[in-house]
C-alpha cells in the first residue's frame, strides 16, 4: 500500500479527521487532543495510532506527555497524487469545453 493510500484510508473515519484539524494549528498533548471529543482516551490513542502509521502525524515524548504534530511526509503524498488527479481532470475539462464548442 502506497503513503498516499494509507493517508486517504486513515482520512476515511470522521474522527481522525477532526483529530488531525485539531492539529492544524499546533502540536497537542494526547490528553488536550480528547478534551472536546466524544470518545474515551484509549479510542483517541488508537485512531493517533492509526494517524501515525499513515505518517499524518508524529509522535514524540515531552517530559511524561506524548505530543503529536502533523507529519508533513504524509500530507505531501496525498498532495502529489491529488496533483496527479487534478492534472488529468484538468486535461479531461479542456478536451470536454473543446468538444462543446465544435458542436454548437
């Protein structure tokens, strides 16, 4: 499995993604991360675990707290297949608008 697909598979549940906008901003303490969400600590830890692995987020150790950021070595393969996705719907809309015009 690609970088980019396990990043888009991790993005797949609505909870890691409010995880990872939580992270948007600054890197969190696990325990600031559950503040606010409707899951228990342990399901928060094993959908980080699942952020981790995708490598959209790191994780390191600051005193007795686990801080997480987003790792932006994840982010940038959904950004280059997203850029490859855009690419040929780019080239697909072009030869669509010059077809119309030929038959109106």
């Amino acid at each position: 499995m690609t970088d980019s697909e396990k990043a888009f598979n991790a993005l797949g549940d609505p909870m890691r993604r409010a995880i990872l906008e939580k992270l948007r901003n600054n890197p969190l303490a696990v325990a600031d991360i559950a503040d606010g969400l409707p899951v228990t600590r342990p399901a928060v830890s094993q959908h980080l675990k699942v952020l981790k692995d995708a490598k959209l987020i790191r994780v390191h150790r600051k005193g007795t707290r686990s801080v997480c950021e987003i790792d932006p070595e994840g982010i940038i393969a959904m950004r280059f297949y997203l850029d490859s996705m855009w690419d040929s719907a780019l080239t697909a809309f072009k030869q669509f608008a010059e077809n119309q015009q030929e038959n109106e």
